[in-house]
C-alpha cells in the first residue's frame, strides 16, 4: 500500500505545498507540487523534488555523536546529553556564562523548533555572545525596518500579483525562489506581472535569469545600490515627484541628505547612466502602482543598511507604502502582541571590537574575535544549531581555526561537516518527514496571508524531535526541572488575559490550557498562537485552531495584503520615522565613499536553483551539471589579464585556485563565485566529489555594514592571477 501525503517544503522561502508518495516502508516514491495548495497551486522546484533523497541520504546522522580526538563514537541520547552537560558545567563554572556562545544557522528559520525553542534556549544560557545567520544575511533590513516603523520584522514586501510597476534590486528570484518576500511560484507571479501590462526593471552586476525576464536590466557597480537609490531621491524631489502619503518625520532631512547624490555624480560611481537613474524615478513616480524590493545582493554589502533604508524611502516617498500594488505589510495568523517598546539598537558591544548589538546579536563578523582573543568574556563553549559558518561566514577559514581552539562545542545538526567536525558532541534531528512544519517566521514577509501547518509523517523511532533536543538543551543550561512547552504557554496565557483587546482578557489560564490542542509541545503552542492571532478562535476575526488547519491539510488562503501600517508601526512618535539620526549619520560615510577609488575587480556571490548555501551538496540530483563552483567573469576581463581555464584569486583574507567561467552575463571588473562549497575531505561522500572551494575563505570579516554589523560579501576588492603565477601566500 502507497499512501498520499502533504507537507509544505522546508528548503527555501517559497513554502510550496508538496504531495509526496509513500511506500509501504515510508520511503518517498514521488515528490510534486501540491496542486490544492492556495498559495502556491502544485509550483515546485528541483529542490523540493528532491526532498525524499535528502531525508533518505545515507550520510545523515541518526544517532549523537561524542567526539574522542580524531575518532567519533555513536552514542545514546542520556549519555550525548550527560557529555554536554558535564562540558558545560566545567566551562561556565570557571568562566561564567559570557563564556558560551552561540551561533544559530539560517534551517532555523524553516523549522519550528527553531522558531519555539531558538529564544528559550538563548534566555536559558543566559550569555550576551549570540551569533546568528541573519547578520550574514539581512539584519540591515531588521535595522532599517526597525528605525524606520519601530519593529524589525515590520518588513513591507512588494505586493507581486497586484503591483504595476517592481524595481527589484540584489534579488535574484528564478534562483532563490525568493528571500524577504514568500511567494510560492516568484518566476510565474512576475511572468504575471508583465502579462497585465506591468514593468519589471533589474538591477544586478550580473544578467540573471530573473533579469532576463525583466523588462529591463541594468548593471551596477557591486556595493553601490544606496548611491543608485540616492540618486533616484534626488530626482524624485528636484522634479516634485513626490506624494507622500502617509505622516512622517524627517522629510526634509531626507531632502537635504538627497542633494549630495544628483543622478551625475552618482553614476560614476554605480556605473549606471544618469538618464537611466532619472528615468527609473520618473516611472516609479508615475506608476499607477509600483513596489522597490531589494536584496542580498544589496544588504551583504557596505551600505547595506542604507540601502534597506532607501528601498523603503523611495516607497513612501512615491505613495506606494502601505497600499495595494505597493509595498505592504502581511498579517501572519500567530502574530501576538507585538512588542510596544519602540526599537534600540547598541544596548551592549562586542567585547573585542565593540560591535552594536542589533535585535540581541552580535555580528557574525566578529565570532572569531570572541574565541581568539583571551578576557573576561572569551567564548570557550559553544553551541551551533542548524549553522554551518566555516564556510558560510565571513573569512570563514579563520573560524575553521578558532573552532579547534573552544573548549567545547556542542553541535545540533544532522550532517558531521566542515563546522560540526568541530563539535565534542553532535546532536542529529530527525529528517524532515518526521517533523511537523509551520512557518512561524517565513509568512511575516508573505505576499498574501496564508497559514498552513504539516503534521510529522513518520513517526519518531525513539529519537527525540528536534524540539525536544532543544527544549533539552534549554534545561540542562536553566539548571530547571519541568516541561519547557507549559512554562512558555503559561507565561503566554497569563500575558494574554491581562492584555486588555486580547480576547481573552480576564479569563482563567487554566480553563484556556484545557482547551489546548496538540499532541506535542510544539503543536500545543501553535494551537495557542494560532487561537489568539488575528485570524484566531479567541482574539480574531476567525475561527482558526490547530484544529482547523489539520482539518485543511493544503493550506488555507487568508485573503491578499491589507492595509495596516497603523497596526504594525511601533515608533514612539507613532509616526514613520524616514529620516532615523543613526541612519543621516551614515549616510557621512557614504558620502565619504564618493571620494575612493573603486577597486579594479570585485568579487560578488551567486546562488544556483539546486542549491541551498552550504548544505545540499550531497544529493547527486542536485550537484554537477550547471551547479558548479565556478568563477564567472566577464571575457573582456579574461583577454585583459591573460587568463585561461583556470585562475588565482587573492583577497586580503585568502587565495583560492578556481575554475573560469567566461560569460558576458557579468560586468567587466566584477568576479562571482557561489558560497557554501569547500568540501574538500568532507564525510560526506556525494559533497566531497564536488567538493569546490569556499568563497568564504575570500571575504573579510574586518569589512561590515556599520549600522547593522552585518558581513559584506558582495564588492570584495580582488586580484586576479593567471595560474602559471608563483603566489607567496
Ligand atoms: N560569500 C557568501 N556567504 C554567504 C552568503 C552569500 O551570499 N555569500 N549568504 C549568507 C546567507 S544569506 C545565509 S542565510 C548563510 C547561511 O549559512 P548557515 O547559517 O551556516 O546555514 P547553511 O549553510 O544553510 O547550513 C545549514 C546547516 O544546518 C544543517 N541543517 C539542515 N537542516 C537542519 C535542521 O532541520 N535542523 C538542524 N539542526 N540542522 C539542519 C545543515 O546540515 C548545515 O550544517 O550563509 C551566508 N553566507
Ligand atoms: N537555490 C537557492 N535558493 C536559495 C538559497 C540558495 O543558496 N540556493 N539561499 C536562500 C537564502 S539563505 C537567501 S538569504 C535567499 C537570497 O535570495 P536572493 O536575494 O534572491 O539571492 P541571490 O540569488 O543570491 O541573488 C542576489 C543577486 O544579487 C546580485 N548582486 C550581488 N551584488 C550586488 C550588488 O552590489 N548590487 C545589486 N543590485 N545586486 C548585487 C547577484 O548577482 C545576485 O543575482 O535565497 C534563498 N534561496
Ligand atoms: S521553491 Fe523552495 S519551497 Fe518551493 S519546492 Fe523549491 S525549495 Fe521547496
Ligand atoms: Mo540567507
């Protein structure tokens, strides 16, 4: 007997809907779009087709590991947990907890347990050393969004299948599939956009697919999206484009911060005509709708906080925040209570380069500057969950080093890697079909409200989920007996009957746990945010429970974006902040940019539709073919340097040796090579055949994104070598 099941997909930001088929041992027989899935209505890439091989791959880990110098030794749970507890014990009682640190990967944020546990486990080890993907990836949109409308998920996303006009920068979507900005089937939504009638403008270094879909690509210089969005400001007020339509404070300074970067001055620096700025504005202006979208390629860079800043300047600035065709803010069904506290940034720094703190975590950037340098507060126990930073961070090669050094380091993954070989002890997850799966995080930036939970497929074999793991790990370093799942729902039932509007407001806490559904932690506290969201049995419009998301196991559509800045804004003057004094004061930095000579090259990143950063490498349906660690670079560039086949590229961080890849589709004076590669002797058997080499031995950790801290990873200045070269790094 097959059976037929649905579950949405954990790879990427898309969140389709599956229909996967089971034989009667539980293995995956055939994977395909969810046809009856609203949201994303049976899209599916090769990733999510593959998903049967990747929960099946033999590499994966099923059992902990104890590491005993070079050898690692299968264990039982008790004693991987006894280790870790003994290990951190001996840590923090003779160094304190500032001695732990933690560096939480980006599958967190495709998983619930990371989503329910990441925080619990983070207050429980109580250490100020948090690390995460997100300073790697978009924490200068958190910074922007956070100054600007008081929240840093406050995130608005374009409003795909109704707006008229997308100026879409940095993103690459018929790759990524999306990022900030859910939208199950992106390639199809913007076929649609330019079926109605509407205009699609790239901006990118390179010729993606998505640019060659566009109506219009234009190529920038890397790093210089916020000179480009200055530029089309500037002309938006010296030609009176404006229409500003909600109330806002700092409209002038915005002004007088604009006139430093007239489209002429700019576009020697972007490399991006001055008519062609100029023109950009006039259209985003006289657009009926239009939405500006930026991302990785704008925020992993050195402006990239004002460049987020600017996305979103130029999106009031033109009547489109906020309104249909624009740019507007989903309402995800277990949103509760939003913060009240108006946004901070820089509570505390970095002890070694004292680096801000934004959204509670320091940068990535600087992890290896907490392990290395020795004091009061050095890292010497740490925890990874779902991360693999050797070789997704900035100058990972040194954190490869770093690692080795830490007295202990405990790892939750379930692939033994370039980190996770690092570890005292490894802690696997179950595979994915043994999860259950709602996206906690991914449906705040959706382009249309959508809910829909997948329950676990396959039963657990005696392993623990991985909210279990976590929830373990959160009370061996509380030091606290009990069960983690009632202490959060309690706190959250009693927070909510004093919350005057929340629904439940003077009701009794243990009549409304009675009333709980699940049949884990995890499903229990999604049955709570679900009845007390917007759309919930108790708080909302709706009627939505766990219940009736088990009851609708394709998902269920939630309308399409509405209108509700006056909900999510959380400024204390209660008004959109477009001119925050962080940010003007930046903006000197930018100005001083103008005056530097440009490095000749510069290296950028790319992603590949197989890929998934650093860890989907071992799937044979996934590697090979187009998905190679190559060098791309414009012909022009190879003639000038005398290249061939192969070449040296030198950073101030490294050197690798990388296969060429001429193409016009690049700008001259612009490398790009994919990251997550470099699995050179790696137990993982398909990895290590295509093992290529890590861009992140390249990039520069002393390089960041000031306001935010984030790492740049795009106009990395290079050199390029010719192989015959004799190098003396
Ligand atoms: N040069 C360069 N570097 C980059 C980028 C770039 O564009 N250029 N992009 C950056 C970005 S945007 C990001 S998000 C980061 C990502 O970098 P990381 O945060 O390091 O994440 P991944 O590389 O995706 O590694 C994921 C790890 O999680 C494990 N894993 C997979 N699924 C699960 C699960 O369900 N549970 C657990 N516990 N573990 C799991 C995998 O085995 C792997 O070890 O890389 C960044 N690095
Ligand atoms: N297939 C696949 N999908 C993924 C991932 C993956 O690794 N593979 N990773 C996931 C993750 S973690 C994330 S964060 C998202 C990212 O999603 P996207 O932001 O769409 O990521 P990319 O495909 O890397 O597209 C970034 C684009 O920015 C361009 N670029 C580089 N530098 C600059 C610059 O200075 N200015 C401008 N304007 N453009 C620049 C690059 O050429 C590239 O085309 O993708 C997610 N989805
Ligand atoms: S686009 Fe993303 S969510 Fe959809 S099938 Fe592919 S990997 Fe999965
Ligand atoms: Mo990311």
């Amino acid at each position: 007997m097959t059976s037929t099941v649905h579950r949405t997909c954990p790879l990427c930001e898309a969140v389709c809907g599956l229909t996967l088929t089971l034989d009667e041992g539980g293995h995956v027989t055939s994977v395909r779009g969810d046809k009856e899935d609203p949201f994303s209505k049976g899209f599916i890439c090769p990733k999510g087709a593959s998903l049967g091989r990747l929960d099946e791959d033999p590499d994966r880990l099923r059992k902990p590991l104890i590491r005993e110098g070079e050898l690692w030794r299968e264990v039982g749970w008790d004693e991987a947990f006894a280790a870790v507890k003994q290990g951190l014990d001996q840590v923090t009682e003779r160094h304190g907890r500032q001695s732990v640190g933690v560096y939480l990967g980006n599958p967190n944020v495709h998983n619930m347990a990371g989503q329910l546990y990441g925080t619990p486990l983070l207050k429980s080890l109580g250490t100020r050393n948090i690390f995460s993907a997100s300073t790697a990836d978009q924490m200068p949109k958190h910074v922007a969004s956070g100054l600007m409308f008081g929240h840093p998920l406050a995130v608005p996303v374009p409003d795909l299948d109704r707006t008229d006009y997308l100026l879409m920068l940095g993103a690459n979507p018929l790759e990524s599939n999306g990022s900030l900005c859910t939208a199950p089937d992106f390639p199809g939504r913007l076929k649609a956009l330019r079926a109605r009638g509407g205009r699609l403008v790239v901006v990118d270094p390179r010729r993606t697919r998505t640019a060659g879909l566009a109506d219009e690509h234009v190529f920038v210089r890397p790093g210089t999206d916020a000179y480009l969005l200055f530029g089309i400001a500037h002309t938006l007020f010296a030609e009176d484009l404006t229409t500003v339509a909600h109330e806002v404070n700092g409209l002038d300074e915005v002004r007088e911060a604009a006139k430093h970067f007239p489209p002429d001055v700019v576009s020697r620096r972007t490399g991006v005509p001055a008519e062609v700025i100029v023109r950009l504005a006039r259209e985003l202006a006289a657009a009926r709708t239009a939405a500006v979208y930026a991302r990785i390629g704008t925020c992993t860079a050195e402006f990239g906080t004002l460049a987020q800043w600017l996305v979103d300047v130029l999106n009031v600035l033109t009547g489109n925040l906020d309104r249909p065709g624009g740019a507007m803010f989903a309402k995800p069904a277990t949103e509760f209570g939003l913060a009240r506290r108006p946004y901070t940034l820089g509570r505390w720094k970095s002890r070694v380069r004292g680096l801000p703190e934004a959204n509670g975590e320091l940068p990535v950037a600087t992890l290896a500057d907490e392990i290395e340098t020795p004091g009061d507060g050095q890292i010497r126990f740490l925890v990874t969950v779902a991360g693999n930073p050797v070789l997704s961070a900035p100058h990972g090669a040194r954190l490869d080093a770093a690692f080795g050094r830490l007295d202990f380091m405990v790892s939750v993954d379930p692939y033994l890697n370039e980190t996770t070989k690092h570890a005292n002890v490894i802690l696997p997850p179950p595979r994915a079909l043994q999860s259950g799966h709602y996206d906690f995080a991914l449906l705040n930036f959706a382009v249309r409200n959508y809910t829909r939970y997948s329950r676990p497929l396959l039963p657990l074999d005696g392993q623990p989920s991985e909210a279990q793991i976590l929830a373990r790990l959160t009370m061996i370093a509380s030091g606290l007996d009990g069960d983690l799942d009632e202490f959060v729902i309690d706190q959250m039932l009693r927070k909510a009957v004093d919350l005057p509007g929340s629904g439940v407001e003077g009701r009794d806490v243990a009549e409304l746990r009675a009333a709980l559904d699940g049949d884990s932690g995890a499903e229990l506290r999604l049955d709570l945010m679900l009845k007390l969201g917007p759309y919930g049995e108790w708080a909302g419009k709706g009627d939505l429970s766990l219940r009736k998301l088990l009851d609708n196991p394709h998902g269920l559509d939630l309308g399409p974006l509405e209108p509700r800045l006056a909900e999510v804004l959380r400024t204390a003057s209660g008004v959109i902040e477009l001119a925050p004094p962080q940010l003007i004061e930046d903006v000197e930095r930018l100005r001083a940019g103008l005056e530097q000579e440009p490095p000749e090259i510069v290296l950028i990143g790319r992603r590949h539709l197989r890929s998934n950063n650093s860890w989907l490498h071992n799937v044979g349906s996934l590697v090979g073919g187009s998905n190679t660690c190559t060098l791309q670079i414009n012909p022009a560039d190879v003639a000038r340097l005398g290249l061939d086949g192969e070449a040296l590229i030198r950073s101030a961080k490294g050197e690798l040796r990388v296969p060429l890849e001429p193409t016009d589709t690049i700008m001259p004076g612009v490398v790009s090579l994919p990251h997550g590669w470099g699995h050179g002797g790696s137990a993982q058997t398909v990895a290590a055949e295509h093992a290529g080499v890590s861009a992140n031995e390249l990039t520069d950790e002393s390089a960041i994104d000031v306001p935010s801290g984030n790492a740049v990873f795009n106009g990395v200045p290079v050199t390029i070598l010719p192989t015959s070269v004799i190098t003396a790094h």
